[in-house]
C-alpha cells in the first residue's frame, strides 16, 4: 500500500475509525453506501455544479475503498490491477484495429466497443 496517495490516506482514516467501532459489522453497509454514493453522483450529474459532481466522485471513491477493506482486499493493488488489465486490453484493441485497418481516433464507438469486446472474450466494459 503507498501511504501516501489519496487511496491510501483513505484506507488509513478508515482503520483508524474503525479502531474505536465506527464500523460496519460486513461488507453489506459499504456496498449499500457505494450503491447510495452511485445514485447521489446520478442526481448531481444531471443537474449539480462541478464541485458538487467532484464531491461525489470523492465520497464514491471513499466508499469503494472502505468496501474494499471491509473485503480484505488492498485497494491500491486492486486499482493496480484494473489498470494493467484496462491498458493489455486497450492494446489489443489498438492492434486488432490496426490489423482491420482502422485509425484509432477515426474508429467510431460501436466499432472501438466491437473489438474490446472481442479482446475481452465477448463480455462487455
């Protein structure tokens, strides 16, 4: 874990109320409040200020760290991860574009969606 990104810093506050009880008893309550952070980041996206759409994204991603601790999962590792597996899939994109012959920027989304789907084995983003 690197301490001292804003991952990290969340992780710490969160063990450190959770030292003294201010916790969940499982991982049932974060996924209720990413569910909840999910839906006030819908509302301020139709209608809410750029801070407040920030503000959002900002509890979302608490929330999601707290859920990952509750899981036992290192949320630097798992976001980690995620991207190395975003960037080899985007690249096998990149590639199989280039083999059909399309220019990436130029591709529309149906056909980009079309080959991640493929290098992704048929599941969708």
């Amino acid at each position: 874990m690197q301490g001292d990104s804003a991952l990290g810093r969340a992780l710490t506050i969160q063990e450190r109320a959770a030292r003294v009880g201010f916790d969940w008893p499982d991982a049932r309550g974060p996924i209720a409040k990413v569910k909840e952070e999910i839906s006030e980041l819908e509302r301020e996206t139709g209608h809410g200020t750029r801070e407040a759409i920030a503000d959002e994204i900002g509890d979302l991603l608490f929330a999601v760290v707290n859920l990952a601790r509750k899981l036992g999962i290192d949320p630097h590792t798992a976001l980690e991860r995620a991207n190395e597996k975003f960037v080899r899939r985007f690249e096998g994109v990149e590639r199989l574009a280039a083999s059909r012959g399309l220019v990436m920027g130029q591709a529309s989304l149906e056909q980009l969606d079309a080959l991640w789907d493929e290098v992704k084995g048929g599941k969708r983003r």
